[in-house]
C-alpha cells in the first residue's frame, strides 16, 4: 500500500523545517493561525525562506502593506508564497492600480481572489452579477468594499440572490450596497434570521427601519437581545420559529 505525505516531511528537521517554523510563527504571532495555514499548505516548510517567502513580504510592504496584514494573506492562502515572485508583483500592482488603500485588510484579500481567477473566471463572476440586475461598476465598487463577494462559488451567489431579491423582495442594488451579505451563511445566518424579521414585520412588530446589516451581521447574541428576546410576551413562538429555521439549517447543509 503507498502512502502520501508531505515532502517536507523529507527536508532537515534542524536546517529547513524549525527555522521556517520559527520564521512563520513570528510572522503570525499566534501559533493557532501558524498551524491552520500549515495544514493547507504543509508543504511550505520546505522551501527557502529567503528565497521564496521573504520575496513576496517585502513586494507587500514596498506597496504600504503593513506587516499585521500580511498574516491574513498567508493564513488564507499559504501556497501564494512559494509561487513566482513576478506573477505576484503583478497582482499587487493591479489591485494597487484599481485604488484599493493598501493599509486596509481588503487589498490583501484582492491579491488573493486575483490569484484564485484568471479573467475568464472573473468575466464570468461579473456576468453571474449582472444577471441580477448589477451593473459592471456595481460589481467592482462591491468587490473593494469586500473581496470575498468574488470569491464565492456561483452556486451560492445564484441562490443568495434568488433569495434576497426573489424571496425578500429586496432591491438589486441594496444588495450592491452589501456585499458582505454573500460571506456569510444562507442557510445558517440569512435564511433564520430573514424569517424572524419577516415575522416581526408582519405582526408590527417593528418600530423603524432595519439595516441589512444590523440584520445580517451582528454576534448572535445581540441579534437575540435586538430581534427575539423583547418580542417574548407579544411573539412567544418568535423564538421557537428561529430555533427551527436553524435546527433545519443544521440538518441541512452549510450554503
């Protein structure tokens, strides 16, 4: 029977694998992140720091890069480091080049979701979009506001938008406004929640207008404290219909 591991498990535990170790764990500054971007690419303990690694950090901070941001381009998509230097630097100066502010935590997230897409895989992400009503500046002005929304599959994106616009009768361009909604769970985090607000609302329940986000994106225990708990009296199976949306939820899948 053949066994598959790692090659670095091939490479000099003193000269290659623990310096590359140390290296990478100063870099993150938690060893828990250290250890997830090693899983997805275990293979990066073998190669040369100084030849590979180092390369790619000093292209970040020659574009104003600061250094707590580089970890979240390692931890996400560890194998970047190792590849070439010159396809990189190009990466790095288009997202520099499409006005991301190279401070914010967005333009690295841009180098990656470039990296993951040639142009016919980012062609096709905008015309996913668009069939929603999006226009092409609509699409680009959400991915600066966040570059996750490019890097969803288009499965998750037809049916996040079916259900926001088709099922809540939200407008094309609110979502536009709200990209950040296509990062988080349909079936886990919009779904129980739309349904909560879609009950409030029928009961008059609601007071003033709710932001998407307010909706979508705090902890879940505000969301708790903000949309179920002071319903208790007025709405008593408020709660119940929230616990079952998410127990289906569970049953379910994660979309």
């Amino acid at each position: 029977m053949a066994f598959v591991f790692p090659t670095v498990l091939a490479c000099s535990l003193d000269n290659q694998i623990l310096p590359s170790y140390d290296y990478m764990r100063n870099l993150f500054q938690s060893e828990e992140k250290l250890i997830r971007a090693v899983k997805r690419c275990p293979d990066i303990l073998k190669y040369n720091i100084e030849k590979y690694i180092s390369p790619k950090i000093d292209i970040l901070r020659g574009h104003g890069v600061p250094d707590s941001n580089v970890p979240t381009l390692m931890l996400n998509w560890p194998k970047y480091f190792v590849t070439s230097p010159d396809r990189f630097r190009k990466i790095v100066e288009k997202v520099e080049d499409m006005g991301f502010d190279a401070s914010k935590a967005t333009f690295v997230l841009a180098v990656g979701a470039f990296w993951m897409m040639d142009e016919s895989r980012w062609q096709s992400k905008i015309n996913a979009y668009k069939k929603w009503g999006w226009s092409e500046e609509e699409v680009l002005k959400a991915f600066k506001k966040s570059p996750w929304c490019m890097m969803i599959s288009e499965e998750k994106l037809m049916t996040s938008m079916d259900f926001l616009i088709n099922g809540m009768g939200w407008k094309p361009c609110l979502m536009a406004e709200y990209p950040v909604l296509f990062t988080v769970s349909l079936k886990k985090r919009i779904i129980p929640r739309c349904s909560v607000f879609q009950y409030l609302l029928s009961n008059g329940l609601l007071e003033k207008e709710v932001s998407i986000h307010t909706l979508l994106k705090v902890s879940e225990e505000k969301f708790l404290q903000k949309f179920v708990l002071p319903h208790g009296e007025k709405a008593p199976k408020l709660l119940k219909l929230y616990m079952e949306k998410l127990d289906f939820s569970e049953s379910d899948g994660n979309v």
